[in-house]
C-alpha cells in the first residue's frame, strides 16, 4: 500500500480540520464579514499557498509559476499532488457514495474532486475518499 507524501497528509489533515468554510462552484470566495470559504480544491491551493507554491490573489490562486485559476487546482510542480490525485475513481467511489449519488455522475471512470465537492460530499468525506483513492494498491 503507497504512503501518503507530506503534501497529500496535509491536504487530509486541511480537509478534516475545522478551519475551512465550505462552499460550491469556485476555488475561494471572500465574504464581506471577512472570512473565506473554499471548495475542496481551493482548500488544496491553500495548503500548496502554505507551502509557498502559490499565493491569493482576492479569490483568484496564482501559482509560483505564474498560472492562474479561479475555479479549479491545476497541479503545480514541486507540489506532491498531481493530476491524478485529483481523480477518483468510480469504482472505489461506490464504496462511499449512494447509488443516487452515483447515478448523478452517469457513466464515467473517475470523478473530480472539484464534483464531488459540487455535489455535497462534505470535506470529511472527501478527506476520507481521497486518503482512501490515494493509498490504494
């Protein structure tokens, strides 16, 4: 069975914690009472922020490559989280989800966890959804 990378137990540990806000359809939302609220990849581009591969810009993630995204994490090199770890796949998604769930994916291989994320799994689940995909042998 893989270990996880540091990168990936920090992803989990930011995911399970209670210090993000979760929100659907964009990477970072800054609210006018001054909190921040992330879907589950914009909590990933705040970890890859917190290891110095990237900063906020607003709402918008620029990484220290210069590549900007606001409504999605790309893989930034360095960063032990790759494309792939961005995908899980159906198959081991079932074992988690409910078959209406599932039916709202329709027919596909693996799911983003941008998806997941907009189809309200909340970041525990996908925390352990992920820790699940990502240490599979």
């Amino acid at each position: 069975m893989p270990e996880l990378n540091d990168h990936q137990r920090a992803v989990l540990g930011a995911l399970r914690s209670s210090a993000y806000n979760q929100i659907i359809g964009e990477l970072r939302d800054n609210r006018a009472d001054g909190t921040s609220c992330f879907c589950a990849e914009g909590v990933i581009a705040d970890v890859a922020a917190n290891y110095g591969f990237g900063e906020w810009t607003g709402e918008t993630f620029c990484s220290k490559y210069g590549d900007i995204t606001a409504f999605s994490f790309e893989p930034i090199e360095g960063f032990n989280i790759d494309r792939g770890d961005l995908y899980v796949p159906s198959r081991l998604l079932g074992q988690f989800a409910t078959p209406e769930q599932m039916s709202t994916f329709g027919r596909v291989t693996a799911v983003r966890v941008s998806t997941l994320n907009d189809s309200g799994f909340t970041f525990a689940q996908i925390a352990d959804i992920l820790e699940r995909t990502w240490t599979r042998a």
